[in-house]
C-alpha cells in the first residue's frame, strides 16, 4: 500500500509547498508595490501607515472607509489634522471619522479628495478645511509646486502598476522594511528619504503633536521668538474695515465647492476656517501689501453660499482673543492641541457658526483683535489651557 501512495503524498506536498510560495510571493508583491493600502488593508493587528500624503489617502477612501462603521471624513492641510479622528466623530454624535490630509492641501486636490470619498455612497459628513490663504490666494486649478498629485490613481487606481507611481511605491516599501527592521525613523533610498516615522493608528493619523520630538522642538523654538519680541519695537499698523466688494468673487468656491454641495445634498458639510495668529496676518498683508478687504469678500462669499444650502454649517474662530497670544501657537498659523479641541467643543456646543446674520460683527471683531495685538504683549502671556478657553467663551 505505501509504495502506491507514495506518488499521491509527493504530489500534495508538492501542491502544498507551491501553493504557501505563491501566497508568500503574492503577499510579498502586494506589500512592495502597494504600501499605501489602495489596493488591500493591513494583514496585521496593528497596522502602521506611512507619511506619505498623497497616496495613502487614496488607499484609505478604498480600504478604510468601511461601511456602516465611519461615516465622517476630515479633509484639511495641517492646520486641521491635529484633531483626533474620535473627537471629530464626538462633536458631532457620529461614528467613525477617517483623516484625509494633505501638507497645504490645495482647493482642487481638497475638491479630489472630497468627491472621491463621497463617490463611495459611505459618508454622511464631511469636516473640510476653508482656510483663506489657499482658498484666495491662487487661481482654482493651481497645484503644488512641491508635490505631484496623482489625480490619475483618482480616477483608476489600477495605474499603480505603471511607472511612475509603481517606482514611488517601491521606494517606500524599501524605506518601510529599513524603518521597521533597525527600529530608526531617516534612511535614504535613491534620494528619498524617508519622512518622519510611521503614525500607529487611525485616531490620531497625521497628528503631528503625537511626534514629541518634533511637534515639541517646533513650538520651543517659536517661542524662543516669542521670548525676544518684547527688545524689539514694532511700528504700529493700524487696520479698518474699507468698502468691501461684494461683487468680488473667487473661482476656488465656485469650482471646488459649491459643485461638491449640489452633488452631495444629504451629506453635512462643516466648513471651518483655520485661526491663524494675528501676527501672520499683521505680517502677511503688511509684507504682501493685499488689501484685507478681499479676505472679507471671501467670507461674504462663502457666507453667501452656505446660506442656499441646508446642509452647510460653517464656523470661524478669527475674533477670538486666542488669536492674539502667541503662547498658543507653534508657528505664526499652527495651534496649540487645546486650541484644537476647544473648536471641536465650539462645534459640539453650537458656537462660532457664521451666517449671513452675524458676519459683520464678525469681520468688526476680527479687525478688533488684529489691532489688539500687540508683540511687546507676549511676554507676560501663558498658554491657554483647554479650561481656559472654555471659561472665557469668547461669545
């Protein structure tokens, strides 16, 4: 009997060993060319996720937006990625939040992101970032000079196995493997380098205050600045409210918003604009000379379309003394984690929302604040804590 089954038992063990080599081969493959999950989710119980913006994203609308379990995605550039994905979910009583961020994310790689997301029939809300620099300062179809957005994977994915999105691909597959086998963070590999280590989870993706070795070096050394404004006597530059045109109109809204609202009305849109420090703005159009008359027309604009559609909040944190304290900022526009999470609890309580009835005391605040700031006045400043900026509930 064992001589004629000799042959049978060869074959199956030779079917077995080619079959565990071709799944190897396959998972091997799979996780080379595709390490930013566009084509599967993680076979690992924790799971990291690259710094690689541009593509992961994509991957995380195919893969991770799951059905009947997130329903909420956040789109912004880094100014809004702080949030944690659970605290965005709790503001509003939703269930799960995804990330989708991008490094000063442009209106149409926003406007790509947004209506790749809700193309899938998965989600009921989208928190997107309105924030006046980029929405009025570059024409509607600009890209980023930095980066190339693959709005070609947008619309075939599949293209991922074609140079040059394949080479890029393999470059972080190589860089990842590196990262995770000698446990460091910077390897170089054909003149990329690889960006600051892997994010953990979901939650806090793209979270850079989850970096302490960055995101704490980086507001040490601001604040250094802050430290020597008090030696140095700024000119005072008064700022007023000058006829504003109303007629004045930005093709980014037209182009990259207002499509989104009509093709998407059962979806909630929350529209937050980003509270820069009113040292950049005192910089910015002092340097740039631009009239800030047009970054008002902007939210009148904005303001305007929010009011034709039902499914459209938007909020503005522009006129509150937080803006005036640069302990709160890690950069001229970059917030502190409790400014971050105050604005969640601004959206969960119902405050800061702009509307066509409150938008000129707004924009009269705003300028309140901006001539309020003063450098010399940083130094006796504390950071605000989160029970600060409840208590002084700046409406």
């Amino acid at each position: 009997m064992f001589p004629q089954n000799a042959p049978f038992k060869k074959n199956v063990l030779t079917f077995c060993i080619i079959s565990i080599s071709l799944y190897l081969s396959v998972l091997t493959l799979v996780y080379t060319i595709d390490p930013f999950y566009i084509f599967h989710k993680s076979l690992f119980r924790n799971p990291k996720y690259p710094e690689d913006h541009v593509y992961l994203n994509l991957g995380l609308i195919r893969n991770y937006l799951d059905k009947g379990a997130t329903d909420t995605i956040l789109v912004s550039a880094s100014y809004l990625w702080e949030f944690n994905a659970d605290d965005i979910s709790e503001s509003i009583n939703a269930k799960k939040t995804l990330k989708l961020c991008l490094p000063s994310i442009y209106p149409y790689e926003s406007y790509t992101i947004v209506n790749k997301a809700c193309s899938t029939g998965r989600v009921k809300n989208v928190f997107l970032q309105m924030d006046i620099e980029g929405w009025t300062w570059y024409p509607a179809h600009s890209l980023h000079p930095e980066r190339d957005f693959p709005f070609d994977l947008y619309k075939s994915p599949y293209k991922l196995l074609l140079l040059p999105y394949l080479w890029d691909g393999l470059k972080t597959s190589v860089l990842m493997i590196f990262s995770q086998v000698f446990n460091r963070d910077k390897f170089c590999f054909f003149y990329r380098q690889y960006p600051w280590r892997f994010f953990n989870g979901l939650n806090q993706l793209y979270n850079s205050w989850t970096m302490p070795e960055i995101s704490i070096g980086r507001y040490e050394n601001f604040q250094k600045q802050v430290d020597c404004m008090g030696n140095n006597q700024r000119k005072e530059q008064k700022f007023e409210i000058t006829n504003i045109d109303e007629k004045i109109t930005y093709t980014t809204l037209d182009e990259h918003l207002t499509p989104l609202l009509i093709k998407y009305p059962q979806i909630n849109f929350y529209l937050i604009i980003p509270p820069f420090s009113k040292y950049f703005y005192q910089s910015f159009y002092g340097r740039n000379k631009r009239n800030l008359s047009d970054v008002f027309a902007f939210l009148l604009q904005l303001v305007n379309i929010g009011e034709n559609f039902k499914n459209v909040k938007i909020y503005g944190f522009d006129d509150c003394s937080f803006t005036t304290n640069l302990r709160n900022y890690h950069d001229k526009q970059h917030t502190s984690p409790e400014i971050n999470k105050y604005m969640l609890y601004a959206i969960k309580n119902g405050k800061h929302l702009l509307n066509a009835k409150n938008i000129d005391i707004y924009i009269k605040n705003f300028v309140k604040t901006l001539n309020d700031f003063s450098e010399t006045d940083q130094l006796d400043n504390h950071r605000n804590t989160f029970e600060d900026l409840v208590r002084e509930d700046f409406r």
